[in-house]
C-alpha cells in the first residue's frame, strides 16, 4: 500500500535537499540527474538506493499532469534530465523533437519489459522511451453516498449527483470522458464529436454537477468523504482505497483508456549518462517489485509483475486481494474495451485547447 504523508514527507526532504545542493556542484564533479515525475508516483527509498549503488544524486522533481510538465518544458529553465509522460504527450514530444535517442546499451534492463510495452503508437521503434507503469482511467465511487453501484461515465454528467462529483483537471481525460459517454473513439479528430463532449461537460459544470476540477487533490477529497465520484487512475484507487475501504472502482461498460507512461530523455539533458542509468536501476525487477508494493501501478517488467503477488505476501504477511491486483493490472478482458491515447493533430490539440479555457477551467 502507498503510505502517502511519508511519501510527501520524503519527496518535500528530496526537494529541500535538492533546492540547498542539488545540480552541477562546479568544482565538486558530483554526479547529478534530475528527474521529473508525477508527485506520488515513486518509492523514495529506491531514490536512496539508487545514490548509494552509483553516487549519482537524484533530484526529483514534480508535474501535476501531462500538460503541465509540457508547458514548464517549453516555457525553458526547466533542468530535467529524465521525464515520465503519458504515452499521448510523448507522441506530441517525438513529433517536436523534444526527445534524445537513448543509448540501449546503457538499459541492459530494457530486455525485462513485456513485449505488450514495446512498439507501441507513440514510439514504434522504441528509439526514445522505457516504460514505466500502466494502468486505466476509471471512476472512484463511494457507493454509501451514492445508494449504489456506478457502471457508466454518465455519472460524471449526472445532475442527481450535483455537488459531488470531482472532474479531472486535464482536457485528453476529461474530454477523453465525456467522448466514451457519447460514443465516440478518445482519438476523434472530428470536430463536431469533440465540441460536444465539451458542451456535456460544460452542461454538467453550468447545472452545479461539479465540485471543481482536480488532480492530486482527489486522494484527500475522496479518502474523507468529501467527493462522492470522481475519474481518476487505477493505481490512485488502490491507494484512496488504503485509507477509505468503503470506496470503489470501475472501467466503465463504455470502454476506457489504456495508458502507459514512460521514461524519457529530453534532448537538451545536461546528464544524459545519469539519466540513463536511473532508467536501467528502475527498470531492475526489484526495483519494480518495489515500486509496485508503493504506489499501486502495475509494472511493465515481465517479472514483476509474475512475481508480484508473492512478493506482496512476504512484504505484508498476508494474501493479496486478487480483486484488488485487477484493478492494478487489468486483464485482457477489460484492456479489450480499453483504446490508448494517441498523438492527435496540431489542428485537433489546438481546439482541445481553446475549448478547455472556453470551459474556464485554465
């Protein structure tokens, strides 16, 4: 299980230790990578045992969405090294040529990724990424507050929930939602499927349906009863979960997203060497096991993710809930009703964005 204030704890001593010291020490020749990540979405102590076994300083930073970590990337004076995206954004960065080739003779490791990781859409060649974690897009539900089960995004749209419904705070989920609900494909280029999508979500936000649009913040609204329903990932369940049993998860019967994030290397990285090997260490099937027993997303490491339910059983003394390890690696079942995300057109990305600010939310 995740345990998130000691989590936060580590992060914020990482980041003081980092803001004080961290970087290019000049005269020093300390070895430095800085890696951007999501704010829950690592166990510190692999950050610990990854400096001891190399001497290479971590300085791990955080992004709150895909977006977000685009927009400090190509507004400058970003210094990451190493950057985990979505599958989507990466697309968007390869097409930019945002990204370095990596050097695989560097990630010995990379052979432990399945193969259902490889050569997928948004880099066929596997020339610029090593994946991280997978997982779906869902709805968390509090069933208690709602007088029952939840099978549909039409939930999120669903006025006799007013008040208490958390929406994501990025467009490509949001959107993403809202086209499922209505029938269309998450990669729609047509305009006229993508401005209806928006007009549901701006009905539901208009008719008061909405608390806000969160990111981060759901793990506390909904772990204390605030929210009743929100869409947020698979692994993020798992860990509200941890703290509040009574709430629920589902892909729903409209289909869903299959993600994979991954780690990349900017094409300016001062570090490139380190960066590399940050990649190979996280790759380490102990390392995965590791991350996994943390953070609830599902590895891409073949090993691990064989090896998990046993691994969990000799770090928690008991059983794992195998309810509970569908939802962190959903079967095939569910993955069949479940598209990735793909790389829309500079056209597409652009109404995207003018529809999101036309929904004040950015």
């Amino acid at each position: 299980m995740k345990k998130t204030f000691a989590m936060l704890l580590a992060l914020t001593m990482v980041l003081t230790l980092c803001l004080t010291g961290c970087g290019d020490s000049g005269g020093g020749g300390e070895r430095t990578v800085n890696v951007c990540g999501w704010g829950e979405n690592i166990d510190p102590e692999l950050i610990d045992r990854f400096e001891q076994e190399t001497g290479i300083q971590v300085n791990y930073q955080t992004a709150e969405s895909n977006e977000t970590m685009y927009a400090l990337i190509k507004q400058g004076g970003t210094d990451y090294d190493v950057i985990v995206p979505s599958d989507y954004m990466i697309g968007q960065m390869i097409a930019e040529g945002m990204l370095a080739e990596l050097n695989y003779d560097n990630i010995p490791n990379f052979s432990l990724i399945g193969e259902a990781y490889k050569n997928l859409s948004y880099d066929p060649e596997n020339k610029y990424t090593v994946p991280y974690t997978w997982g779906t897009l869902g709805i968390i539900y509090n069933p208690d507050m709602v007088g029952g089960d939840i099978d549909s995004w039409g939930a999120l749209f669903d006025q006799a929930y007013a008040g208490q419904v958390g929406m994501i705070g990025n467009p490509r989920d949001a959107i993403g939602a809202a086209l499922l609900y209505l029938g269309y494909s998450v990669n729609t280029t047509d305009e006229a499927e993508i401005r209806q999508a928006c007009q549901l979500i701006a009905d539901a936000k208009a008719a008061g349906v909405y608390q806000g649009f969160f990111m981060d913040q759901l793990y506390d609204k909904m772990e204390a009863g605030e929210t009743a329903v929100c869409t947020y990932y698979a692994g993020d369940f798992l860990s509200m979960y941890a703290n509040n049993p009574a709430l629920r998860f589902v892909v729903p019967k409209e289909g869903s997203n299959w993600f994979v994030d991954a780690m990349c290397v900017l094409k300016d990285a001062e570090h490139k060497e380190e960066a590399e090997a940050w990649i190979n260490f996280i790759c380490e099937t102990e390392s995965c096991l590791a991350n996994m027993d943390y953070i609830w997303y599902a590895s891409p490491n073949a090993e691990a993710l064989e090896q998990y339910p046993a691994y969990y059983q000799e770090q928690n003394g008991e059983a794992l809930d195998q309810e509970l390890y569908a939802i962190m690696a959903a079967p095939a079942e569910v993955l069949e009703r479940c598209e990735p995300y793909l790389n829309l057109p500079a056209d597409t990305l652009a109404l995207y964005t003018d529809l999101w600010v036309d929904l004040g939310i950015s």
